[in-house]
C-alpha cells in the first residue's frame, strides 16, 4: 500500500509538472498590440511606440462604471510620474469597433466627463475587437479594470486588475523600480 501511494504521489508531481511546463511554454508573454488612435486632445496615437515613457501604466476599463476603480490608482500613478520622469500613465477605455458617429458621440462624452483638458492628451478611447485585445494581453475578462506597466516596445512587465489595494500597490513600486534599475 505504501508504495501504492508513493508511486500515486510521483505520479501526481510528475503530471503537474508536466501541465506547468506546457502551460509556461504556451503562455508567451503578452504585448501591447500594434494600434492608432487618438488620444481625447485630438493628437495621434501610434501604440505602444507613440507612449511617451520609457514605462507607461495602462489603465483598461471597459465599462464606464469602472470609473470608480480607476481612481483608486490616480493618486499612486501620479506620485510615481512626479518623482521617476520616465514613466508615465494612460487611460483606455475600451469599446468595440463601431461606426464613426458613435465613436464621435463616446469621445465627445468622454471629454465633457473630464472637465481638466491638461489630463485629455492622457486619455486614448480605443474602439477595437475587445475580445481579440484581451487575447493578446492575456486579460482574462471584461468585468475588471486591467492595470498593464509596458516598456516602449509594448511588452507588459507587470499586470493587476481592479481596485487598488495594498499589496498590487506596493507591487507597482517593486516593478517600477526594478525596470528603473535596469
């Protein structure tokens, strides 16, 4: 019996790892898809290359009642911007592809929401297939705001979703000031 169990428990551990090297291997890491679009100040976009920081935090909603959640992460963004001139922060909000009228009617919305034109060159509406841009993100659904620190070449270095909370926060910092380091 008792070899019965430790040839089952072997059996166990090698199966995990076997699942865990597949799914390491099938996971690449994610990266910032190719895209342009117009940030609410009207200027061009070319993403991730047209990102103004060595670092940027992207902050993806895609429900305009995440709001909320979003600004849970303004202040730590914003410190961090203060005191590390490299990095910098993003909103995108998130629709699907639609015609031009609509999309006119979102950003107009958009830009009578934010009353500071100073934060508008900050905020990039992405109108996309949102499912195939989560894919390539690896962001599991929809019904959280996804937080993605991307280097310039779009590759995503760190990742949270939804509210901020202590720990992601202090995760943030570890990973700013690991790229910081490097």
């Amino acid at each position: 019996m008792r070899r019965f169990l430790a040839q089952l428990a072997l059996s166990a551990v090698l199966l995990c790892g076997s699942g865990i090297a597949l799914s390491a291997q099938a996971r690449k890491p994610a990266v910032f898809p190719s895209l342009t679009s117009y940030s609410l100040d009207r200027q061009k976009v070319d993403m991730p290359s047209g990102f103004e920081g060595q670092i940027d935090l992207l902050m993806i909603s895609f429900q305009a009642e995440q709001q909320k959640d979003l600004e849970t992460w303004f202040p730590v963004a914003q410190a961090i911007q203060h005191s590390n001139f490299s990095f910098r922060y993003y909103r995108l909000p998130v629709s699907a592809r639609e015609n031009m009228l609509f999309r006119w009617w979102e950003v107009s919305s958009m830009r009578s929401d934010e009353t500071d034109p100073e934060t508008w060159h900050w905020i990039v509406p992405l109108f996309v297939d949102k499912n195939s841009f989560r894919q390539s993100l690896q962001i599991p659904d929809e019904r959280q705001i996804a937080l993605l620190l991307t280097d310039r070449q779009g590759h995503v270095l760190w990742q949270a979703y939804g509210p901020l909370t202590p720990e992601k926060k202090a995760s943030l910092l570890a990973a700013v000031a690991a790229t910081h380091q490097n």
